[in-house]
C-alpha cells in the first residue's frame, strides 16, 4: 500500500503516513498504527556515502506486542521496503520495550478491522489502564461471526499468544479472541 502525500504536510507527517502503511504480519488487515506499535517517527539528515551530500534519513519506534513477538524482524524489513519505495535511503527501526504495549493502545479502527476479518478484539481495559477500585468482572466474549455473547474459551491460547481460542454456543463457529493486555 502506498502513502498519499500532499505537499502542506510536514516530512514527520509524510514519514508518518508511509509508517502507517506497514501491516502486521500476522494478522494482515491492521496496519502498525491500527495496533498502536507505531510509537514514533523521526526525519533528519545524514551524509550520503557516496557524495557526501545530505540526504534524509528516518528513524522508527515502535514497540512490539510483546518482547518475544515473532513478527518484530518482519515489521522491520517491510518498514525499511516501504520507506525505500518512497525514496527514503536511511532507514532506523528502534524497538522500544517500555512501557510495554498494551491493547488500549489499538485504534478504533482496528478493533473493527479485528471484528469484519473473524477475529473477536479486546474489551474492556489493561491492568495498565485500570485504577485502583472495584474488582473487575470477567465479560462475556461477542462471537464476531452472529454477535452472541453465548461464547466459551476453548484455549487461552489461539494461534498466536496475543489470541485465545473461543467458539460460539448458537452459530458453533469457532473464533480467535484478541486478549486484553
């Protein structure tokens, strides 16, 4: 997928928006915004090696879903294609492991990408996010295929450790459920 540019944007913005393209491996109708891993964007300059000459350089942060996330390497390479394609020859991916990443962070918008493409998105608020108060109740999971709450786990963990496995007691689909976190 390519950025749209236009010119009353700043080189930040720009190197944002090609940034935001980027999608997530393992589940490839979020992007790393859509995930909220996409921290930061940095453009600067920096000597070319070849000329001498100033050229533009990036620099990326992100912060995977977990510190042994699977994904990070391929996140890395398709942030570095992605910024080529756009005629950006310096490109730095950091990874940033504090604070960890939660769910609260997802978009909107990706929770629904999460809900159309089968996948059941994260309810409720992290331990992060959560105040001091009232003990937390265990909800009911929404089966994402007919949107009955009659859902039971069948694994805490689905296809990936960010996942559990769910299925559902009326339409008897089975679903991945991404955990809160």
């Amino acid at each position: 997928m390519t950025a749209v540019i236009t010119e009353n944007v700043t080189a930040r913005q720009q190197a944002w928006a090609i940034a935001a393209t980027v999608c997530d491996p393992e589940i490839p109708v979020l992007t790393i915004e859509d995930l909220g891993i996409l921290r930061d964007v940095r453009v600067t300059e920096e000597h070319n090696k070849d000329d001498g000459g100033l050229v533009p350089a990036v620099c990326v942060t992100i912060t995977p879903t977990y510190s042994g996330c699977p994904a990070v390497d391929a996140i890395r390479d398709d942030l570095k294609a992605a910024f080529a394609e756009a005629g950006y020859p310096s490109v730095h991916v950091d990874l940033v492991l504090a604070p960890a990443w939660t769910t609260d962070w997802m978009t909107e918008a990706g929770k629904a990408k999460l809900r159309e493409y089968g996948i059941a998105p994260p309810s409720g608020m992290s331990n992060a996010a959560r105040h001091a108060g009232p003990i937390r109740l265990t909800m009911a999971v929404k089966c994402p295929q007919c949107s009955s709450l009659n859902t039971k786990e069948l694994t805490r963990f689905g296809s990936t450790s960010c996942k559990a496995l769910y299925v559902c007691q009326d339409c008897k689909e089975p679903f991945d459920y991404f955990k809160v976190l």
